[in-house]
C-alpha cells in the first residue's frame, strides 16, 4: 500500500473526475490520499472531500501565494476550521519568493501567523519553501521549540539544509521530479535521508512524474516516486512501500491506527 501524502483534490481537474481519480488510485494500490487547503475556501473544500471519502484526510492552510488577501477575517477562519479533531495537520504554508505572487511582507506575517496556530492547537506543520531557505528555516528556527512536527513538502534543498530539518525531526516529502535525471540535490536527499523520515508525494495535479511528465499528475503516479527511489536506494518497492506509509501515521496527525494495514512483519513478528 502507498500514500500521497501531498496533493490538491479540491483543484478543478481532480475535483470535478474524483470518483474515478481516487479508483485510479485504489488501482495502483495508493489507498491513502492527503489533500492540501492553502486558502480558507480551499480548505473546507479539502475537509468536505474528506468526510465524503473514508481514504482522503485533509489538512487546512494558508499558502504564501495568497497571503496579500489574508485580512484577520480569513485568519480567523482558518484557525475555526483547524479545531476541527479531523484536520491531519497545518499546512501548506511558507515563503515562495520565486513566483512572488504575494509581495514579502504579507508573506512573513501570513507565515507566522500560521506558526502561531499551528502552535497553539498542536498540529504538525506543512512547508512550502520556494527560493526562501533561509528565511524560511529561521522563522521555523524561532517556533521550532513550540511545534508538534514539520513536513518539508516538495523538498528544494540541498543535502547539508536537508540534515538541519532531519535533526529536529522533521520528514522530508519527495515528489515526482525525483524521477528527473537533472535533479541531482533531490535524487542526493532520497538516497541519504533515513527511510523512516521520507514521505511520497505527487503535489497533483502539479510536479508529474517522468513517465508521464506533460501531463496532469495525479494521486495515482505516486507509485513512480516510489519505484525510482526504490531504485536510488536499491531496495524493493514493498520496502519503501511500507515504511512511508508508517511514516504518513508519525508525520501528521492522523488517530485512526487500525488503517495502517496490519501490524509490521518485521517488527511484530508472534511470540514463538
Ligand atoms: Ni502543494
């Protein structure tokens, strides 16, 4: 069984064919799914897919994209839809200062405003971190104390800055651009990083994997990410398989434990 751990259902493309996404999914044995809020709307969007299908968990944010409209209103609807016992965790959230969709201000104070509630409702967080490494790991650096958990999503940096986030604990998210030969950082941090603090993840529809690069990504394509880290590592699939998918159970907050598929073989073997 695998997970995406990371994508957009409530995006038009998945949203308006999910029925038959998620089947597609099943298909490739992605039984799991994580959909990502990065505004308000998007959110309870995410939530509502949630309660409608038992294998979809969502969690609830604010991307930096959309920060310049985040007026206390909106921040104060998504710390409402963060109490909710079925948000996985805080996120995506972050800095982007590649697209600059949002000035820098906006996106500083919207960052550590998520932190804040994150902090205050102890849920793992999800970062987004585009061209902003620096400015990203010192405001996560101040906060670091206060937070239950961090997920570096879609992972754009490099072995020594992957290592700083492993020390404290956080997972790496890997998405499908590993499967790139030209990304050589990528492909160095999911050959070094420890199994157990990797997650899969598409980012769909965005980020499509090498064999179906052009297209629209989808849940389902997570399975290319784990076959070719499969391959990077030179382990088998149902390794990798396994182990990210303990890993989505520690990474976010997610209570329902008999879904993990069965105790581990490896480590629950019967008393003889
Ligand atoms: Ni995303």
């Amino acid at each position: 069984m695998l997970i995406d751990s990371h994508a957009h259902l409530d995006e038009p493309y998945l949203r308006d064919n999910l029925s038959a996404v998620l089947e597609r999914a099943r298909l490739e044995d992605v039984k799991k799914v994580v959909t990502i809020g990065v505004t308000p709307a998007s959110s309870r969007k995410c939530m509502e897919i949630a309660a409608r299908y038992p294998e979809v968990y969502a969690t609830v944010g604010y991307h930096p994209h959309w920060a310049k409209g985040a007026g206390p209103e909106r921040l104060t609807e998504i710390e409402t839809l963060a109490r909710d016992p079925a948000v996985a965790a805080l996120g995506e959230i972050g800095l982007d200062f590649h697209h600059f969709h949002s000035p820098r201000k906006p996106q500083l104070e919207l960052f550590r405003n998520m932190l804040e509630i994150a902090s205050t409702l102890g849920l793992p967080v999800i970062i987004h971190d585009r061209k902003a490494h620096e400015e990203v790991y010192d405001i996560l650096f101040e906060f670091r104390a206060r937070l239950t958990g961090g997920i570096m999503h879609c992972f754009s940096g490099n072995w020594d800055l992957a290592r700083k986030y492993l020390d404290w604990g956080f997972f790496l998210s890997i998405p499908g651009p590993v499967t790139y030969s030209s990304s050589h950082d990528l492909r160095e941090v999911a050959q070094k990083a420890p199994l157990d603090r990797i997650l899969l993840e598409t980012d769909a529809p965005y980020l499509t994997p090498a064999p179906h690069r052009g297209k629209k990504n989808e849940p389902a394509f997570v399975r290319y990410t784990a076959m070719e880290i499969a391959r990077i590592r030179n382990t088998s699939l149902e390794k990798i398989a396994r182990v990210t998918t303990e890993n989505v159970f520690n990474a976010f907050r997610i209570q329902e434990l008999e879904t993990r598929g069965g105790p581990d073989p490896e480590t629950h073997r019967p008393e003889p």
